[in-house]
C-alpha cells in the first residue's frame, strides 16, 4: 500500500479465488488481454469492497507488468503501481447525463490513435459505477468494446443491470466480502501502523469482529479499526 491505498494486486481481498488468479496471470503476461472478443475486466459486488479502485488501478499494472524484462519471473500480485501515475486513463463517472454519443465520439477519436506512450500500445477506458448508464448507452459501450486500440475497466454493485453484451465482453471479477474474516487482519494491522498507533493496541478478536460487522467494505473497516484504536 502507498498512503493506506492499494498500488498492487496484493492490496485486494477476492471472494473467489479463481478470479484473483486470472487477473495474477494477466499480469504475469501469461493470459492475453485482448484476447478471443474479450476486451474489458468488470468488478462486481457489495459497496465498498474495492471495485472502483481496482478499475482504475489496473491500466497501471498492467503498464508496470509489461514494463518489466521478459526473462525476470513476474509475480503478479505484487508488481506496484508507479508513483506519481503516468499512465493515461479516461475516466467516465458514470450516470444518465453521460450519453452514447460521449461514449461512441471519445472511443471513436482515441481509438484512431496509436497510443505509443504505452507499454500495451492501447488506451485505457474506466466506467465507475456502469450500470448507471442508460440502456442506449451501454449499447454504444457494447458496440465499441471490438475496438483493436482499446481495454475496459469497470465497476457495479448490480450486476444484473449490465447489458449482457458487455457482460460476454468481460472477465468478470467478484468482489464481496470473503468467507475466511483472518485475512482481514493484517490489513487492520497496517492501517494501525499508518496511522501511527500501537499496533497492540487492538485485539485479533476485535479486529475479527469489525470485519464481520464491515461486511467487506474497506472504507467502513479501515475506519472502524482507527476509532477503536483511539477508544483504547
């Protein structure tokens, strides 16, 4: 972590095993990415969890994956962002005043670039909170995802509200709170210790016990575990 925030892999708690490896394997060069029709990566699940920091942290990794010697053994859980950031991300916060058109014309005009300043030679497009497109929206993302310059990164907390179009055009990762609460410890242990305080001064149990009550969102549990600690 840089500052409490995520810069790796490594950073994230994943409710299914299996997507944090293929996104391991993605950045470990060893899964193509575009690849087969597949352009875009959605995070999907509860509040919180990470979905939109991870949508927006993965154009980097990937940059510093592809960044790195062929010959060197790539551990993709642990490759870190670059800071500060260089790498050029368009942003749609998205919502219903965000029209086809914007989405269509910015994907359109970028996508007749070659991007040479990246490591993928592609562009990077973020939609936060996607399903809060419209339904003509999302159609133009859907229609624009086939383009041979461009990678998609996204987040929903209502996965059945995304267009299935988009959806066979994505790995999809869940992101819910995980069953095993122990990993939630360490986590606690370094917000403790960035925000200056006796890492001893909170309890396993109690640390325990806020993740439960957190039900995987990050910004709730990080929060908790620093007003526990000045109540001590």
């Amino acid at each position: 972590m840089f500052n409490n925030e995520p810069n790796q892999l490594d950073d994230f708690l994943f409710s299914n095993p299996a997507d944090r490896r293929l996104l391991e394997l993605l950045l470990e060069r060893r899964l193509p990415h575009p690849s087969s029709g597949v352009s875009g990566i959605l995070m999907h699940g509860q509040w919180g969890t990470g979905k939109s920091t991870l949508a927006k942290l993965l154009p980097q990794l990937i940059e510093q994956s592809l960044a790195q010697e062929i010959k060197i053994p790539i551990k993709g859980g642990s490759i870190q962002a670059e800071y500060p950031n260089s790498t050029d991300i368009k942003l749609f916060e998205c919502g219903g005043s965000t029209s086809s058109f914007e989405i269509f014309k910015v994907i359109e005009s970028l996508d007749a670039v070659m991007p040479i300043w990246h490591n993928s030679k592609h562009h990077y497009f973020v939609f936060d909170e996607v399903d809060r497109l419209t339904d003509s929206a999302q159609k133009a993302l859907r229609s624009r995802m086939d383009k041979a310059r461009c990678m998609f990164f996204m987040s929903t907390n209502y996965l059945n509200k995304i267009d299935r179009g988009i959806l066979d055009r994505c790995h999809c990762i869940e992101m819910n709170q995980i069953a095993d609460l122990s990993a939630y410890v360490p986590l606690g242990r370094t917000v403790l210790a960035e925000f200056d305080v006796d890492t001893s001064a909170v309890t396993n149990e109690r640390l325990l016990a806020l993740a439960k009550i957190s039900k995987g969102s990050m910004r709730i549990y990080k929060n908790a575990v620093k007003l526990e600690a000045l109540r001590q």
